[in-house]
C-alpha cells in the first residue's frame, strides 16, 4: 500500500497544463532531425506496443493508470455519462465512443450494436440530452465480417438515434478501409440524414472526398490521421499533412455543412478561425473537436470565445489501441511513464 501510494503521488497528475509541456519542435534546434526522429519514435511506439506481453504489462501495471485516465473517461458506460454531463454543465458539446475496433465474429458486432443502443437512450436521458452525439466504428459494426454486416447494423443504429432525433458519426479507420467506408455511408445517406462521417488529411486522396462531402452536404470531421500509413496512399511530412489540412479545412468551411475542425493544432486552428472570420462564416456553422484530456486549455478558450467546441469522450474496456495512438502522437507522454518507472 505504501509503495502503491508513493510510486501514485509521483505520476503526473491526469492533466498537465499545457504550459508545463514543452513544445518538442520549438526547442529542437534542427526541425527537419527531429521531425524524423518523432516519425520513428511514433512507429517504434505503435509497433512495441502492438506485442502482447507490452499490452498485457500495460494493462495491468498501475503506473499506466494516471496517464490512461488522462485519455480514457472510464471503463464503464456510466463513468462516461458522468463525464459528459460535467463537461455539457461546462457548456462543452460531446461526442461519446466506445472503444474497440475490428470485430472478430457477427456476434461481436451484434453486442457492440447493442452498446451503441444504449449509449443513444442513455445519452437522451442524461442532462446532455442534444448536446451530445456517438461516434461509432464500421470495423465494431462487422466491417471484417463483411460490408452487409456492418451496413445492416450501422443502419439500425442510425434508425435507433433517429427516435431520440440524434446523430451518429463515422470515425474513420486505416486507409484499408476508407473506401468501403465511404461506400456504405453514401449507401445509407439518402435513407438516413442523421450520419456524417471524418476525413483524414495526410490520405492523398482527402481533397478530392472533401468535394464529395461537399456534394451531399454531409457533416464532415476533419483530422490529420492516426495510423501508420505508408507513403504510397499518405503524406508523410508533417507539414505537407498540416498544408493539407489547412486547405481542406478552408473547402469545408466555406462550402461544406456545418464541418468539424478536429485538431489540437493552435497555429491550425488560429488560420481557421481567422479564415472563418473574412468568409464570414458564422460561428454557429461550424464547431472544433478535441480528444478528452488534450489540451484542455484551448477547448475552453475556445468556448470562452463563443465557438462550438465538442469534446470526444472515449470510454469502454478496449481502450489499448486508442490509448497507444493517443501515445505515439506525442512520444513525450512516454517520458512520464519512463521517469515513473525509473522512480518507482
Ligand atoms: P498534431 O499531432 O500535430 O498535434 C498538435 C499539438 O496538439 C501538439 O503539438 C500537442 O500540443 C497537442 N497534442 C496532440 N496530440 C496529443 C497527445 N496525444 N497528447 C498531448 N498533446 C497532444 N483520427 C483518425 O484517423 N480517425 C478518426 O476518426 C479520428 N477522430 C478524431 C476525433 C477528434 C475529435 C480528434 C481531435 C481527433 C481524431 N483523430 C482521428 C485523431 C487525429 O487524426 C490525430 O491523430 C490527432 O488529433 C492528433 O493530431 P492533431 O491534429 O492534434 O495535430
């Protein structure tokens, strides 16, 4: 117990301040180095951590806890709701997602169906009521099981949140999938207006799906990207993803259906919102999209500024592989765990 308490209190606290990170590419003195030094350090943190025993020491080791907590609202559905309550009470809208990808059997896919359910009526019946949405995974619906699997459960979700007049999003996978992905939402879109979905800017093809979205008019999330592509389908340069960003983020903004800037990127978000200012597009046209316990600072300036900010509100037991992206964006998060372990 007394070891448990010492090693606990020398965990970082669930949420840094942003001022206490350091910015690793405004103090490295060659941008370029360390620009390769943190793609290496991203993949060598996605593949170590795709090994079993990695997982198995993951998960069971307390010294994780503090940092999983930071990223993951809890294991349960009601430690979800809780937490989307007290950020709906902050004036935060929020998107809820339960964990887990890759269903490995039609009857996976049928319980995480059943999840979404009730997610949905938990949702309605909570104080966030419309303020809060899901966001849902094709590959938890049965997309390896097959496209008709996850179609046919995908739509009796979107027919379930259509009783509570609620919206469902499509999170969007490794680009193995992003064409099947498109596919079975445009299926279902003239059926089912309640759908949108997220684009990832690092894929080369992403301009071209943007002027798609823009076509329906489907709400459209837009992201950088986090799985390890390879360079034949996505940028690898961090600031041709960034460039790219940008200028799919001025398409959406100017011509697509109230689009989501999903990203922590202040310098990012700094030229959308002044690009939003001169197109003058109105603030309740769009919203920005943060992941729960980053960057925490930004979300509520941005609030405080009167922008839509919703909050993406991860729960559910298969936290590990959301857990290890959210590590291999910033490697720094990393250095906690180590200087934990070398303490403890
Ligand atoms: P970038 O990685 O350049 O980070 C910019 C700054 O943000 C950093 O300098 C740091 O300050 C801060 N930051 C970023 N990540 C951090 C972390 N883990 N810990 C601490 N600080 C961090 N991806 C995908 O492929 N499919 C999807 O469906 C989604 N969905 C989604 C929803 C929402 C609401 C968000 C915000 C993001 C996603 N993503 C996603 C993830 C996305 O693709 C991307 O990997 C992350 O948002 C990190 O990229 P940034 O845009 O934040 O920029």
């Amino acid at each position: 117990m007394i070891v448990t308490g010492r090693i606990v209190r020398r965990l970082p606290a669930p949420y840094p301040p942003h001022s206490l990170r350091r910015s690793p590419i405004a103090h490295s003195p060659n941008p370029v180095h360390f620009h390769h030094t943190a793609m290496l350090g991203r993949a060598l943190i996605l593949k170590t951590s795709a090994f079993s025993p990695v997982e198995r020491m993951v998960r069971k080791s307390f010294l994780f806890r503090g940092v999983v907590r930071r990223f993951i609202a809890g294991e349960s559905l009601e430690e979800a709701i809780n937490v989307c309550e007290g950020l709906t009470a902050k004036g935060f809208l929020v998107t809820l997602d339960y964990l887990g990808e890759n269903t490995k059997s039609e009857q996976e896919a049928l319980a995480a169906r059943s999840t979404y359910m009730k997610m949905l009526g938990c949702i309605a019946a909570s104080p966030c009521g419309k303020n809060a949405n899901i966001s849902i995974k094709l590959t938890q619906c049965g997309l390896d099981q097959g496209d008709d699997v996850a179609e046919r459960n995908y739509r009796q979700v979107l027919t379930e949140a259509e009783t509570f007049g609620s919206f469902v999003r499509v999170d969007m996978e490794a680009s193995a999938y992003v064409q099947r992905t498109l596919e079975i939402i445009e299926r279902v879109w003239p059926d089912h207006k309640n759908t949108g979905t997220v684009l990832q800017s690092y894929l080369y093809r992403t301009p071209d799906d943007v002027e798609l979205m823009i076509r329906l008019q489907m709400r459209t999330r837009l992201v950088k990207g986090a799985y390890l592509e390879p360079e034949s389908v996505a940028h690898k340069a961090k600031a041709k993803v960034d460039e790219a960003y940008v200028e799919c983020g001025k398409r959406l903004l100017k011509d697509g259906f109230y689009p989501a800037i999903a990203t922590h990127d202040q310098r990012i978000v700094e030229i959308l919102k002044a690009y939003a200012t001169q197109e003058k597009v109105d603030k309740a046209k769009f919203e920005f999209q943060m992941l729960y316990g980053i960057r925490r600072d930004l979300q509520e300036s941005l609030r405080s500024e009167g922008y839509n900010v919703r909050v993406y509100v991860p729960f559910g037991e298969s936290w590990y592989p959301y857990f290890t992206r959210r590590l291999a964006e910033r490697p720094a998060n990393i250095w906690f765990i180590l200087k934990s372990f070398v303490r403890g």
